[in-house]
C-alpha cells in the first residue's frame, strides 16, 4: 500500500516530458543512438604533445560529465534535480543519510529495478537498481571541468577508486549507463558509453591529465 501510495504521489507531480524506456542491469554498456556527437579518442590522435592529447580527451569526456544526465544525481547541496532544465526534484526530497533519501521515503519508494510507465503513456517514473545519488563528496553541479577532473580521480572524494576502477565504472556500470537510454522527453547524455568508455581508457593511458582552472 505505501508503494501504491508513493507512486500515484509521484504520477501526480511529476512532469509528463519526462518518458523513459527500460534500461539495462549493471555490468551492460548501453549504446542506445545518442542525440549528440561524442567523439572518440582518435579524433586526438594527431596532438603530438601526450599531455595535451590527454586534457583535450577529458575536455571530450566533459561533455558527458558536464550534462543533466549526469548533473542531476551529482549535486553539490541538497537533493536531486531532474529534467533537462535540471529543476528540483518532485516531489520534494533529502538525501538522506547513505545518499538515498529519508527514512521512510527512501529513492526505492518510487524508483523500481526498471522505468514504470505511466499509465497515460505521456512519461514514466525512472528506474535500475540501485538507484541513489553520488556521494557528497562527488557532488559537482556547478564546478569547472578542472575540479571535476580532480575529484574524480581522488580517492578519497570518488569512493576510493583507482584509475583502473575509475574506467571499469565510466564504462560497465549500468546506473552510468542509463544515461545514454533514458527514453523520450529526456535528452540521453551525449555519444554512448562504449565512447565514453574509450575515453576514460585513452585519457589514463595518456596520464590522466586534468584542464586548469
């Protein structure tokens, strides 16, 4: 019954362009077509200067980092934004102690294993398992491209992942890869995350170079 209650709370709030499809469990790279170029690592093939090939492909892997798929569960303060126009969430609710909201009406009270459509067929309530926010301390809406390269690769900010663990994450993890499939009404992140994915191995390969500023 609270499952019940909580989705038809989230039905009657949420906004109708926010339609989804069903994305694929953890460990599936999702490589739905994307709506924006994403260029891979050979397009930098020919900056001759290792260094500046590597911050040139992190500016690349940006793209993805710097979009409301990704920005949305990445906030600095408060809870999560949603939408395209990265808007506060509705309805309203806190991170929570473990970054999956407040005892009670915790991220799963609405958020299933898979995208629920509505019944109007106008949207759908998004959903894999898990579902959560970033922690605290991966929080960076706002932030330049520079600390965003220096957070992720700090383990003490990125849950303490190595760089190897950095890639296996940016390239593999389901949660990541929804962005890329989450259906009509949101805009999927830029490229597919088998781009992104070659990316962040070129860009370690290449010294894992962060831009300044």
């Amino acid at each position: 019954m609270r499952l019940h209650a909580a989705l038809a709370l989230a039905l009657s709030l949420a906004t109708p362009a926010l339609a989804q499809t069903t994305a694929a469990g953890n460990g599936t790279p999702l490589t739905e077509p994307p709506a924006e170029t994403l260029l891979g690592p050979e397009a930098f093939d020919k900056i001759s200067d290792k260094t500046e090939r590597s911050v040139a492909i992190f500016n690349e892997m940006g793209k993805v980092l710097t979009h409301p798929r990704c920005l949305n569960c990445h906030p600095v303060t408060g809870g999560p934004t949603q939408g395209d126009d990265m808007h506060p969430h509705s309805p309203p609710v806190v991170r929570g102690d473990a970054d999956f909201g407040a005892p009670g009406m915790t991220c799963n009270t609405c958020h299933g294993a898979a995208n629920v459509a509505f019944s109007t067929g106008e949207g759908s309530i998004p959903g894999h398992e898990p579902w959560s926010l970033a922690p605290v301390s991966m929080g960076w809406q706002g932030q330049s491209l520079g600390a965003i390269c220096a957070q992720i690769k700090d383990p003490a900010k990125n849950g303490g992942k190595d760089l190897e663990a950095l890639w296996e994450h940016n390239a593999h993890d389901g949660l990541v890869g929804w962005g890329w499939v989450p259906g009509p009404g949101r805009a999927p992140a830029p490229g597919s995350q088998e781009i992104f994915g070659a990316l962040t191995r070129a860009w370690i390969d290449t010294g894992a170079a962060c831009p300044s500023g």
